[in-house]
C-alpha cells in the first residue's frame, strides 16, 4: 500500500496527493501533524529515503532556528525534534513498498509509483 505523509495546509504536499489520485493506485493519507508518528517509525521512513536524519528537517521553520539551529545533535536527538514538533518535517513524504521519496519537486512521486 502507497502511504503518503500529507500535510493538507502545503501546496506541495497537495499537489503531490493529487498526482497519487490520478495515478488511480490505492493509497493511504498519513496527516503526521494530527497523527503521532514514533521515533521507530521515523527511522523506519528516514531508511527508506536513504538520507540523514537532518536531510528530512525543514530548516527554515521557526521552532527549528529558535531551538535547534547551530547546535551539535546527535542522528537520535534530531528524530526527536521531529517527534515532538513534526512541522519541521520535510514534505510530502511518499512511501511504496521499501522505496520512499520526499516529492519535492512533487514530480519525483512519479518515480516510486
């Protein structure tokens, strides 16, 4: 089953659930800001990426520059940022199968689907 990490409030992650729609291939919508996701899960998503902890965190977000910026953290503290303040996850995350992509452009959905 496709999953996708969705976040209905970014133009990006919305045109990237809309090229899931008209791919007409089942899948299933993962709001990660109303849905808690784990550290396991996020470890499990960043695997499947095939990057860096801090290769999936939105930089420019507020939190992230108030809190993180400019500091030494460990892979395992980053995910944590993430658990307790999953706005600074990059997206769209599209998951099928082992293979995930963050769809941005929106267009790179197209290579795992």
């Amino acid at each position: 089953m496709i999953e996708i990490y969705h976040n209905p409030r970014c133009s990006k992650s919305r045109q990237g659930l809309s090229i899931l729609e008209e791919s007409g291939k089942a899948f299933e919508i993962i709001k990660y800001l109303e849905e808690d996701l784990t550290s396991v899960e996020l470890q499990d998503v960043i695997i499947k990426l095939g990057i860096e902890p801090i290769d999936l965190i939105r930089k420019n977000e507020a939190i992230w520059k108030s809190e993180f910026k400019g500091k030494s953290l460990s892979d395992n503290e980053i995910i944590a940022a993430m658990v307790n303040h999953p706005k600074l996850i990059e997206r769209p995350i599209v998951i099928n199968g082992d293979k995930a992509v963050i769809g941005r452009p929106p267009e790179a959905i197209k290579d795992i689907i």
